[in-house]
C-alpha cells in the first residue's frame, strides 16, 4: 500500500465517488472514511497522506478537527483538500486560514485528483524543507559566533538584533557604540544605497545579494568589505530577518586593482561568450542555462511556426561556386532574419536552404498568428524585390515556398556541448506541409491560422489540399493586409489603425 487517504464524508456519497474513480488503482490506493466530527481522532489513529473534506462536512464541528489537526505535532503537516462545488456557502478566504492548502471541484476525474495530490505532496515537502532550514540556522548560530568572518542578523524593521565576534573585530567597534554611532546611516539608502539595494532584490525574489563597501575601522585603517545578504523564509514565504555574512577582502581588492586591465579583458570575453549564446538561444532560456546549467522544456498552446524553402536550390548549386552561393543565401537569411525580429518572431534554425521561426515563443503573446502572417508578406515582397533586380542585370532570380500553420508546441534545449533551442510537435510537421504545398511567391497558412488572420487579411481559399500520408488540410493563400490596414499598395505595410488593434492582443 503506497498512499492513505482520509476522507470526511457524513453522507457517505463523496466516499463511494472516491472509491469510483480510484478503482482501478487501489493496489496503491486505501481509503478511509471518517465524519466531519472524528477527523481528528481518525487521522492520528490511521496516519493518513492526505485528507479530503466535503464542503457539506466543513460544519463549525469539521473546522474545529481541521483546526486541532494544524496544532498537533503529529498531524500538522498533513495536507487537507476542500471537495467543493464552489457554492456561496463556502468562504475560501476563511478555509485556508483555517488550514485547507488546495481544493477540488466535484465532479472530479482521477487525473484532476492525482494532479492535487502530487502538488499537495510538493508543497508539503517544500515546507518540510524550510522547517529543516530554520533548524540548520538555529545551530550555525553557534557556530557563526567564533567564526573569524563577521555575521549579522539584521531585522525586518531594520535593526541589527545580533553580531558574532568577528563582526567586532572587524570593523573595530563593540556592537553597541558601533549601533549608537552607525545604524541610523547604515540603513538610510541615501547613505549606504548598496545595503538598500540588496534589500529590495531579495524582497523582489533573490536566493541572495552581494555586495562591497568601503570601510574605515576605528583606528583609521581603510579596508574592503564584501557582504552577502540572506533572506530568512518562514513556513508562508515571507522574510522575517536577514543574514549578512561579511568578509575582508582588502587583499583582493588591492591584487584585483593589480590586475585590472587582465580583469577587463576577462569582462570583454565574457560578454562575447554571452552574446554568442543569446545569438544561439532565446535570452529567456540562454539565462536560465546560465543560471541553473539546464533549461526545462515548455508547452505552447497557441504558437505560429513559418517554413520557407527555395524553389530549385539544387539547381543553384550546380549554377554557382560554393563561395556564391554562400554569400547569396547569407544574404537572404539575414534579410529574412531582419524581417522577423521586427514582429516579435523567434528563429528556430536553417537547415540547408530551409528556414523556420515561430511567433509566440519563449514569451507568450495571442497576436503571433498575425505578426508571423505579416512577416511572411514582408518576406516574400522583398524575394519579389530582388528577383525585379536581378532580371535587370539578367541573372536568374531566387524564388521562394513559405507556409504557415498554427497550433500547440513544445519547445525546449537540446544537446550537451552544442546548445540547441528546438520546437517539436504536429504543428510543426503541418507548418512545413504548408510550406510544401504552396506556390512560389505566395504565403500559404492553414484553415487553423486563417481562423486568428481573417478579420485582417485578403485571403483566397484552396479547399482541402493533400498533403503526405494521403491526409487533407484545409489551404489558403494570403493575398495581403486588407486595404483598410494597409499603408502601402502591395498591403505588406501596415497602417495606424492596423497596429492599434494589433496592440490589444
């Protein structure tokens, strides 16, 4: 038996529901009934996972037992869920003062169930773990008071409740003249702004904040001093107090002072090795790479994905030396690639003469249908642009396919050593279907990316196309921004009015 489930049911009909859906899975699953009267006594008795309440059971009497349940030692921990309807009886704000951490609608499926289950698990192990940190402070406490470095814990309200021995030494005062003659100044941000603006970035989410200050002890001897301010977290997320971990590090700023210019090259290198990778990756994803070493992968419900592919690219190559053709596609990708970072597109790759973006990723915006619309326009006015220049010098012109589709993705990283941001999923196999499908010169989108681009755009209908696999797919040709929106004669640009209600998205 893995998991225990106490559930408060005076009728009896939420019980019989629980035991419904779960019972397919009761080799993992026990369940145990108790009134809304004994929930108390039942879960010391059975020890439960997990407790579920009706809302019809949530009587003064049930409350009372949720109550004395958060107030004993051996029963505080276990989470307790509402079953409700969300009826107006039911105050939500007052039950999870009294203890209830997360509810379920009825009628609930089993999935739904698991779901708040595992997230009720979650957030009972992440409180376990603050409990565990606020112990672990309680003893470094201690050890912190003879530690060399100098410790503080600073309140919320801005006083200095408490320093080790090395805090003393270091700045050369007893704690209570260094309180009477700085901790005034010392929290003022006008005058220390550094301390004030390592409190705002910790109240605004920062595991930590680091910081250097000069200093002069009271013997008149100048020295550097780096802080690390810690937030202290108790059980409802919120800062009750602040650890300041100090250190000298005169040396290292003199021997840094020493190396300055070798440090600014170090400063230089960084940033190219940082621009290199926002040049590879989204920077959403590039800082968490940065940050953590690893970047999860997301779910996109509502993502535009564009493809082009240049018509008889295997002919080119056989009409042009390598180093021109190079050179020539280059010079359309980056165009293409100009074009794009103008409405909000992310580019995914190029593989050989093949390009693909998508709108709507890694930042979610609902207007990514219409901007990668718009953009396929831009693109293949500016094809239509290069090829009118190049029959005057009477060269063979570049045409180009590109196709357009809608729908759900996930995007993620993959690789080890070669970073590479990626889409997956069946909108990115009908996007390209899209692009394979179309014509020359045209934008071709999918019934479901017609559906957001309608009320904007002159569209022809195709009807349903055949695509791979013997499968149909509703086609239309984008013909361009209706004239109401449009600022130019070909409607690839659009007007005021247009990017008025494209603002609203």
């Amino acid at each position: 038996m893995n998991y225990k489930i106490l559930i408060a049911d005076d009728k009896g009909d939420s019980f019989e529901y629980l035991q419904e859906i779960l019972k397919d899975e009761m080799d993992r699953f026990e369940i145990v009934r108790s009134g809304r009267k004994d929930i108390y006594n039942c879960a010391l008795k059975s020890n439960p996972n997990i407790i579920l309440i009706s809302v019809d059971s949530l009587a003064r009497n049930g409350i009372e037992s949720i109550m004395s349940l958060k107030q004993d030692n051996l029963t505080h921990s276990i989470p307790v869920l509402l079953i409700t309807d969300y009826s107006p009886r039911t105050s939500f704000d007052r039950v999870f003062e009294y203890g209830v951490v997360d509810f379920i609608r009825k009628p609930y499926s089993k999935d739904e169930l698991l779901m708040r289950i595992e997230a009720a698990e979650s957030r009972r192990e992440f409180q376990h773990e603050i409990y565990i940190e606020h112990e672990l402070l309680r003893e470094l406490s201690i050890v912190a008071k003879k530690t060399a470095t100098g410790v503080a814990i600073i309140s919320t309200d801005n006083r200095i409740e408490w320093v080790n021995e090395g805090f003393e030494k270091m700045y050369g005062y007893p704690i209570d003249e260094f309180k009477d003659t700085f901790e005034a100044s010392i929290f003022n941000p006008k005058s220390n702004p550094k301390l004030a603006e390592a409190i705002e970035k910790c109240q605004q989410g920062a595991d930590s904040y680091v910081y250097e200050k000069k200093w002069e002890t009271k013997e008149g001897k100048v020295i550097w001093i780096q802080t690390t301010l810690t937030p202290v977290y108790n059980e409802q997320d919120t800062i009750i107090k602040y650890i300041a971990i100090e250190s000298n590090v005169t040396d290292l700023k003199q021997a840094e002072e020493r190396l300055g210019a070798q440090n600014e090259e170090i400063a230089k290198q960084k940033k190219k090795s940082d621009e290199l990778l926002l040049n590879i990756l989204p920077f959403e994803t590039a800082e968490q790479l940065k940050k953590k070493g690893f970047a999860k992968s997301k779910q996109y419900k509502l993502v535009s994905i564009l493809f082009t592919d240049f018509k008889d690219f295997s002919r080119l190559t056989n009409q042009l030396n390598s180093q021109e053709l190079v050179e020539q596609l280059n010079f359309y990708i980056q165009k293409f690639d100009e074009i794009i970072e103008n409405h909000f597109i992310e580019k995914i790759k190029t593989i050989g003469d093949a390009y693909m973006c998508a709108g709507g990723l890694p930042l979610r915006n609902k207007s990514n249908p219409i901007n990668v619309t718009l953009a396929g326009l831009q693109i293949q006015k500016f094809m239509r642009d290069q090829a009118e220049e190049k029959e005057k010098n009477s060269e063979k012109a570049w045409e180009l396919r590109l196709g357009i589709h809608t729908g759900e993705v996930i995007a993620g990283v993959i690789g080890k050593k070669k970073f590479a941001y990626d889409i997956w999923g069946d909108a990115v196999n009908k996007a390209s279907r899209m692009e394979q499908s179309g014509e020359v010169g045209k934008v071709n989108v999918s019934g479901d990316t017609y559906e957001y681009i309608k009320d904007y755009f002159d569209c022809t209908y195709r009807g349903q196309v055949e695509v791979k696999n013997n499968v149909q797919l509703e086609m239309y040709f984008v013909d361009r921004l209706k004239p109401e929106y449009s600022e130019d004669k070909a409607g690839t640009v659009p007007n005021a009015d247009f990017l008025k209600k494209l603002a609203k998205y």
